[in-house]
C-alpha cells in the first residue's frame, strides 16, 4: 500500500475508485457513483462549481492547490471533500483509494485485498459529524465564545445549515448572489433575501458590491471584465460607467431590503468611497470597506471615517502585501495554516483601529480551521471571522477545544 502526502480541504475518510476528468470533460452522471474523480489539471472554480454539483462522488483529486485559491473557496463552499497532491502518476483509473482528511494522506491500493481493506477501514471509521478530532470539546457553558462566527452564505439553504451549525449570524453576501437579474437566479434570489430578511442578528444586511471571478454579460447590458484585469475589480468599476451603480441600486430596490450595508471591494482611497458614495447618491445606504490592499490596510483610520462596518478579506491582502497569486501554490509566501507575518501585522492595526473607532469588524478566510490558527487570530485582535457555511461547525469546535485548553492550562500558570 502507497501513502502521498496531500493537503486537505475537507474532513473524514473516504474511499473510491479512481476516475479522471481530462480537459474539463467530466464524465457522466452515472459514471460518478462511488468515484473519486481526480483532476489531470488544476480546473477553473467555475468547472468545478458545475462538476461538483451532482451527487455520487465520494471525494475530488486535485493537483497542488492554495488555500488562499478561488478554487479553495469554492472547494469549502460545495462542501465536497478534495485532496490537492503533487503526485498524480500513480493515481491511474480504476485503482482503489482512501483519502484520510485528518491527516493528510491519500492511501492507494496495490492489489484487490488492499481495496477491499482500504474500503472496510473507511466504513468503521466514518464519523457521522464528520468534523477533525482537535474540535472534539464542547462550547462551555454560559460562558460567551471569544470569537463569533458568520457565514458567508450564497443561497437560503446556505444560511439556514449554518445558522443550525451555529452561525452567529450572516457575513457579507455578494451582489451576484442577491440580485435578480444576474444569471436568471430569481427565484434563489428572492429566497436568499427573504431568508436575510427572516434572520434576526445584530448586523444589518450586508451586500458586497459587484467583483465577480467570472464574466456576467447580463447586468444592466455591460460587460464585467475578469478579475484578471485588476484595474476593473470591484469599487474600481464605478469608474467605468454608472451603469454599475444603477443596476446596483435596482437590484436592491427590487428585492425591498431594508438596512442595507453596502460593502466596497477593493478599496485603496477615501476618494474610491466617496466616489461610490455620491453615485448611491439619495438611497441613502450606508457604506461599509473590504481592506483587500495594504493601501486600504495603512490608511484605514481615514476609511472608517466613512465605514459603518469592515471585512478583512484575507486573500486578497496576503495576496497583494506578498506580491505572489493567490491562486498558485506557494507555502513560504501563502501558508495554509497560519497567517503570514507581514499580513498578519496589518490585521493587527485594522482590528486595533475598528475598535478604538467602535466599527464592527469581521476577518474573511477559507483556511482549514485548527486551534492554532484560532490563537493566532486571537492574539492579532480579531473577535469575529467570516467563512463558508460548511466552515462554521469546525471553526465553533476549534474555538472551544482552544478555549477549554486554555481554562486548563491557566490555573498551572498561575
């Protein structure tokens, strides 16, 4: 039996038979049952959006893959369990594998027993919860958690799992989700809004403005260009034509929300904001900033002169304070399980500033939970993360195995 090292996005065990997926051409629906589909290529976030939809496959293969990717974030948002590794040579069709979420490691048979093996290992190990053991404690009693945690919801069934999960409430929610004339999404639409209407939290409605990973032909008849051309992401299209913010606000008036919050991507200047700000114009919204940049990071005491709420979207900032693709795999500048320092210290001074200014504040992550991870957080001053609904389980047990080691440690200390 082979054992390939790999990183996880998911957790449990599963096991399945080896199938490929060769240039985007994914194999039919009944050909997926029990399958473990692997990725000959690093697929688009689209493509896997679409591939992963349909039931059947136990667990996706992917080559090398960041936690910082669009990929990663779809990856967490499908909740389909997938392993990224860099060798993909001895995964040919039809062989037998256990992927072990928990630590890591793809097991690959090399005869039929070993299959049969691998296979009866996954059904007496499979956990019904399905979440990493380190998260195992119990939220302790009557005691506030140190750290709150939204989702990031894309639809109404995303919002209600992960207020059941326990969800402190609804994080940012994108525009190309909520509003109703974008990919004829309608009716998901309007139940996405009645559901924020529905969801009663101390946050308003927060909607992200447009800065879409793919093409939209549809808003208001324009063009989004593709994230590639960074000069047209998210505030910078206002820039381009008004049209953006028009389709904006009907989209908006349509669906009747009250208290809405505007939130910016990509900001850099207080000039940006108030750009945005006098084409909302008399509807009278109010403004909230994603600090994205190191731009919007150093000069964020002027940016909550104008902000009713900031998201540190961590991503993105990694991405440009380190100068490297957040879509490329890279373990010195883009770590998997743990903040890098000179982003880290740029959280420091975000939080510390929202709240000497008292602006409520959340920090945006795909990264696989851990307690580490959760004292990282917490010593930087973050008190509320925003991730996937499929995240909120794991990060509330991470939170309280970390909490509870503390209680035990601190008596020694004493």
């Amino acid at each position: 039996m082979i054992q390939v090292p790999g990183r996880s996005f998911g957790y449990g065990m599963r096991f399945g038979v080896v199938r490929g997926v060769r240039d985007h051409d994914a194999p039919r629906a009944n050909e997926r049952q029990g399958c473990v589909l692997r990725f000959e290529s690093l697929p688009s976030a689209e493509f896997f959006r679409r591939i992963s939809t349909s039931g059947g496959v136990e667990a996706f293969i992917v080559p090398p893959c960041s936690s910082y990717s669009h990929l990663a974030g779809t990856i967490w948002s499908r909740r389909v369990p997938t392993m990224a590794i860099g060798d993909l040579g001895r995964l040919a069709d039809g062989i037998g594998v256990l992927l072990d979420f928990e630590n890591g490691l793809l097991h690959v048979a090399e005869s039929v027993s070993e299959a049969d093996e691998l296979e009866a290992s996954t059904r007496a190990c499979r956990s019904p919860s399905g979440i990493a053991p380190e998260g195992q404690a119990k939220p302790a009693v009557g005691r506030r958690s140190s750290m709150s945690v939204l989702a990031e919801a894309t639809s109404a069934d995303d919002l209600h799992g992960a207020l059941v999960d326990g969800a402190d409430g609804v994080s940012v929610v994108r525009a190309e989700d909520l509003l109703q004339d974008i990919g004829g999404k309608a009716i998901e639409a309007r139940a996405l809004a009645q559901a924020l209407t529905d969801a009663r939290q101390a946050l308003p409605i927060l909607v992200r403005f447009f800065d879409p990973d793919l093409e939209l032909e549809n808003v208001s008849g324009q063009r989004c260009v593709a994230q590639r051309y960074l000069g047209y992401r998210g505030v910078r299209v206002l820039e381009v034509d008004d049209k953006w913010s028009k389709a904006f606000i009907a989209g908006l008036d349509m669906l009747g929300l009250d208290g809405v919050v505007v939130v910016l991507p990509m900001v850099t200047s207080v000039s940006e904001v108030r750009r945005a700000m006098d084409q909302f114009g008399h509807h009278g919204h109010r403004v909230g900033v994603t600090v994205e940049t190191p731009a919007a990071a150093l000069r964020i005491s002027e940016l909550l002169g104008l902000s009713t709420f900031i998201q540190i979207g961590l991503n993105d900032l990694t991405q440009y304070t380190m100068a490297w693709d957040r879509d490329v795999a890279n373990e010195e500048r883009l770590p998997s399980d743990f903040i890098v320092e000179p982003v880290a210290d740029l959280i420091r001074s975000v939080t510390a500033a929202c709240r000497l200014a008292g602006v409520p504040y959340t920090v945006g992550l795909d990264l696989r939970p851990s307690q580490a991870l959760v004292g990282q957080l917490l010593g930087l001053g973050v008190g509320s993360i925003s991730c996937a609904p499929a995240l909120v389980k794991p990060w509330r047990l991470c939170i309280s195995g970390y909490e509870s080691h503390a209680c035990a440690v601190a008596p020694a200390e004493r």
